[in-house]
C-alpha cells in the first residue's frame, strides 16, 4: 500500500535551473537539486523530458542553480514554475548573469548560484536526471534564508505541477471534511487553492487587484471548485 502523504516527509529545497547561452537562455523551477558526490562537486538535477530547459541542457552541456530565498516573489515562482519557455522568453526583464560555462544565471531572489557541467544523463522515467560537475559557485546574499519545499507547500501554500517529479494527485489524499456554505477557489494557473474554511475573508470580498500568492495570477483567473 501506498500512502501518499508519506511523501511529504521528504525533505527538499527550491532553486531555479537554468541554462542555455547568450543567444537563448531559460529556466525552470526545481526541488529536485541535490549533492551527490564531494570530490569532484558533482549535482543532480532532475529535469521533465518536456521541460524546454532540458533540450537548452541537452545542447549545451551545462545548468546552472540558483538558490532561492524565503521571500522569493509569486512573479519567479509563476514565470519559472508554471510557465514554459516554449512560449516565450523568461529571462527577459531578469538580473542574469554568465557563468564561467557561459550559462545564463538568474540572480533574482537567489542567495548563492552553482555553474555546474554536466558529466552523465540518466533516463529516470518522466525525467532525465543530469549529473554535474561544479566549475564556479558564488554567494549572492548572506542576509536571506533558502526557502524549503515545506515552506513553500505550507506557508506559501503552493503545489508542485504535474511536470515536478513530486507532483502528486491530490485525489490519491485524504479529503478533508469541508463546510457546505464555505467555497474553494483554484488558480487555473498555478492550482493554489484559496480555502474560505482557511482564511479570514470570503473570496468574494477580497479587492479586484488581489493576486494569487503563489505565482501572481489575478483574481479573474480563479475558478469556484
Ligand atoms: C515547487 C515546484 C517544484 C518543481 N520541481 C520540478 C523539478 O524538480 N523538476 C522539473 O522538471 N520540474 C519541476 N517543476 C515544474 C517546472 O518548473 C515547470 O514545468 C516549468 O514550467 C518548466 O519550464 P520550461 O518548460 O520553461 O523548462 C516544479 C515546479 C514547482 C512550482
């Protein structure tokens, strides 16, 4: 038997990756970067097969991370996290900076940054888990803290999308007993779930110019579940 909520126990952080060059950058949001070996420095990165960023990695041979701090904006976790750079560019308008592999690093929000060459690819399933070796790392800002998977899922109340390899259907947890006279909405963006049972305000009531705290999506973007 499989219980779901078991893997929530895991414990992980949250970063950008990117890569690409000075002609086409992108990136994605992630919390699946993680250190697998000390010497050499070598990382993971577990990127969807669909992810528009894996074809930059596959091409270039290399991904950088970003390390993202506590009060990362909604607009990066919308922008990287549930939007594709099949459709348009992401690293317009961002602080970016080139690593010494040439990748494009996005300094936005971040703390520190790994430039990292990949060194092997593993077909894991629906991802490619890319294996890197650390050629440059850099502190950003000392003064913020890096922001968790559980901070991100339980003060932020944000969810992974289905292209995140911890992506899980909420109809495999256990509902949770709901008041007839009090509403769900979801954002049709990033599936944040404004609970009236939860808040202090009926979402009726809150001003037209609220925006989702997760990714920044409008009001009108929302839909009554
Ligand atoms: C909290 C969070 C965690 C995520 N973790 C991963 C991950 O580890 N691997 C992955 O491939 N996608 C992950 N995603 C989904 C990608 O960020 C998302 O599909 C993105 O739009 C892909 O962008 P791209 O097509 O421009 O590369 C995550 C998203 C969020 C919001």
């Amino acid at each position: 038997m499989i219980n779901y909520e078991a893997l929530y126990k895991i414990s992980y952080g949250l970063y950008i990756v990117s890569s690409g060059d000075k002609t086409r950058g992108n990136g994605y949001i992630s919390n699946t970067v993680f250190q697998v070996s000390s010497k050499p420095a070598r990382f993971a990165a577990c990127c969807n097969k669909n992810n528009f960023t894996a074809g930059l990695i596959i091409k270039s041979g290399c991904f950088a991370v970003s390390v993202l701090h506590k009060d990362t904006s909604p607009d990066i976790f919308g922008r990287f996290g549930y939007k594709s750079g099949k459709d348009f560019n992401k690293l317009e308008g961002m602080q970016i900076k080139y690593g010494e592999t040439g990748t494009p690093i996005i300094l936005n929000d971040s703390i520190a940054f790994l430039d990292c060459r990949v060194v092997q690819t593993f077909d894991v399933g629906t991802h490619l888990m890319f294996i890197g070796e650390l050629v440059q790392s850099e502190i950003i800002n000392e003064s913020q803290e890096p922001i968790t998977y559980l901070y991100y899922r339980q003060v932020r109340k944000g969810i992974a999308p289905v292209n995140a390899p911890t992506y899980i259907d909420r109809s495999k947890l256990e509902p949770k007993v709901q008041s007839l006279d009090l509403k769900k909405f979801k954002c049709s963006n990033c599936g944040y779930i404004y609970d009236e049972a939860s808040e202090d305000k009926k979402f009726s009531d809150l001003p037209d110019d609220w925006i989702c705290p997760v990714c920044g999506s409008e009001k009108i973007d929302f839909i009554e579940i």
